[in-house]
C-alpha cells in the first residue's frame, strides 16, 4: 500500500512538473527537477512515469529526430515548432490545424485518430541573435 501511494506522489509531482513548463524538457530535466521535492527518485522510475504517463494520454512524449525523447504536458493534439539553432520546442496553436485530421480522412477515406507535426526553422531569439 505504501509503495502504491509513493508511485502515485511520484507520478502527480512528474505530471504537475510537465503540467506547468512549456518549456518540453527530456527525462533528466524532469529528473532533475523531480528530485528537488523527492530526493531518493531514480531516473528509472521517472522513465516508466514518463511512459505510463504518454500511455494513458495524460502527456505527449515527441521523437524530434534527436537520441533523446522531450515530454509535453498538453496532451492536446497540436504542432510543435523546433528551432534549428537552439533547439528550443515550442508549441504551435494554430486553428486551421484542427482541420487537417477531417480534410485527409476526407480526401483518402482513411480513418484518422490523430496527427502529429513539428516545424523547423528559426525561432525569434535566434533571428534576433543573426541580426546583432
């Protein structure tokens, strides 16, 4: 029962973590951060909070092309934008996306769930950095 309750402290202060950054960070930031309110936490068992977590919906995990996975706390379907230059993800809410899953279900007659889609460029404070 205890071990049950301490999983279950564990996994609320990951989630409230990712709940309250925009800032997409890997599991060792997580790590990281966790350990500052649970100091015997092991990168483990954030590795399996994060993957039960992104199992159950309650938070994105993204495949960005790198060797490591970033974590998303809105778990609302919507884009990502991935600087070139920093590597800084951030989100992209932009309404005509909400469309895309009912225009190609429409145009193949596929059956679409959800999407995922990353953009790559520059963000401002890089742009802004190249100007100077």
């Amino acid at each position: 029962m205890i071990n049950e309750q301490r999983h279950s402290k564990q996994r609320q202060i990951i989630l409230g973590l990712l709940k309250n950054t925009t800032a997409h960070p890997t599991a060792e930031r997580v790590y990281e951060e966790a350990k500052k309110q649970l100091p015997h936490l092991s990168l483990g068992t954030v590795y399996r909070n994060l993957r039960f977590l992104a199992e159950r919906g309650e938070i994105q995990e993204l495949s960005l092309g790198t060797t490591f996975s970033r974590y998303d706390g809105n778990a609302e379907n919507h884009g990502h934008f991935i600087c070139q230059s920093c590597g800084r993800v951030l989100d992209i809410d932009y309404p005509p996306l909400d469309a895309v899953n009912d225009r190609v279900a429409r145009d193949t007659g596929l059956k679409i769930s959800f999407h995922k889609l990353a953009f790559y460029g520059v963000c401002l404070g890089c742009q802004a950095k190249e100007i100077k």
